[in-house]
C-alpha cells in the first residue's frame, strides 16, 4: 500500500515500522535522512492535490488535530484520520490505523503505548522537569507553569490537548496553569513574575533565537524540545518510556 502522511509524528513512525511513504508534508523533517527521499506534497493545512495524485498513493493520512476539514472534505484518494488529544487515545488510534494498513510494527508500538499509558501521573517536579533542553533562569521554589507555543501574541497551551496531557503524565497538573481554550492567546503582563515558570517550546515558534529578550522579561524559565511533548508517535513514546524507567 502508497500511503502519504500529513502528520510530521506519524511520519516518522511509519518510516520506522518499514511503511512505504509516499508523500509528506513539508513538516514532516524527521528521520533524517529517509524523510529526504519522500515527496512533499504540501503542509499540514494545505496540499497540492495533483502532487498527490502524481504519486499513486492508496491512502492519505490526516489528523484532525493538526490538519483542516477543507483538506479532508477535498481529498481525492482514501483517507484515514486520526483523532488524538491526550495520552490514553494513542493507542486506540494507533491501532485503528494499524489495522487499516495492516501493520504489525505499528500495532506493537500501539501496545507499547498501552502500557505507557498505565504508569502515570510520574513523582517529577518542576526542578526535575524532563524535555527541558536548558534553564535559562531556574525557579527558586514550587511554582504555577505555563507552556508557551507563540509570541505575538502570546499563545500557550490549555485543556483537551496533548502537550497538555504529557504535562499530567509527568506529574505537573499541580503546578500548571489550566485554560480553558485549547490554545488560548493570554496577557502575559498577569502572570506573576515571582511565582510563574514560562516553559518555551521549540516549536512552532522559534523561541530559542530569542533567549536573551526572553529572560529580560524576568520570569523563571525554560527551553523545553516541543517534539518531546507533542510528537504523540514514535518520538514521545520514547522519552516517556525513558522517564518511566527513571521513576521506578
């Protein structure tokens, strides 16, 4: 089976289950360099049907997550969407999609993820926070987070998302700040400097280019890998595989 996938994590997990790829979004960068060698055929919200075509594929992966209904209604070749918003739907999803393109790599990561699923929430606190990849200015005590994704304006992340759910996982819900809105823009001048820990991800937005002005604002706060927390394939299975064995 020709498959393309729109998912930059499903990506990735597929070329490690040994699944013929087709077609990628321009998104999908991981693994290097096997990734190189796959078409891209546009991004997560838009494509170029006819690049699709020209590809022979048999079925189109989307999310509904990450890519639009427009995309889905307008597709011209089978498609298969994924629905994921916390740890627990991984498995099922992953297993859905296992079976439809009846892969056995991809039912045992499934499984994998099962299991994973039953260890949380992780003893971790804010000092001992995993995926950060360095303190610009560590906090002094137990403090309130919050995990940023945007500026201009402000974006971070709130309740029914999967960053948020990892969060949870790694035993951070008493420290994080809830939102109501999935992605809500909020007004960073109300957020306590004291007693607040701004964790910046790298990605979407570039915040690491910006690591002096960031820590001028006064806060506490970290780079964290954003593809630790939000890449709900292969790539977060690992790292929350990797802080399990840690926690025992």
């Amino acid at each position: 089976m020709k498959i393309i996938s729109l998912v930059p994590s499903i990506t990735e997990t597929l070329i490690d289950c040994q699944v013929n790829l087709v077609g990628r979004s321009r998104f999908c960068i991981h693994p290097r360099p096997q990734v190189n060698d796959i078409a891209k055929v546009g991004g997560t919200k838009d494509i170029n049907w006819q690049n699709a075509l020209d590809q022979s594929a048999d079925l189109v992966i989307l999310d509904k997550e990450e890519n639009t209904l427009q995309m889905a209604e307008s597709c011209p070749i089978d498609y298969f969407a994924l629905h994921i918003t916390c740890i627990e739907d991984v498995a099922p999803e992953l297993t859905r999609l296992a079976e439809r393109i009846e892969s056995q790599p991809l039912m045992a990561i499934a499984k994998r993820w099962q299991q994973v699923a039953q260890n949380g929430p992780l003893p971790n606190n804010m000092i001992t926070l995993p995926g950060v990849i360095q303190w610009w200015k560590k906090p002094d005590t137990q403090t309130r987070l919050v995990y940023l994704i945007w500026q201009n304006p402000w974006m971070a992340i709130g309740e029914n998302t999967f960053i948020q759910s990892v969060l949870d996982f790694c035993g951070l819900k008493k420290y994080r700040i809830s939102f109501s809105d999935k992605y809500p823009q909020i007004d960073l001048g109300r957020l306590a400097k004291e007693d607040t820990v701004l964790l910046f991800s790298t990605e979407p937005f570039p915040f690491d280019r910006y690591q002096e002005s960031l820590i001028e604002l006064g806060y506490s706060c970290a780079l964290v890998d954003g593809e630790l927390f939000s890449w709900y394939g292969i790539r977060s299975l690992k790292f929350l595989e990797s802080i399990c064995e840690t926690a025992e």
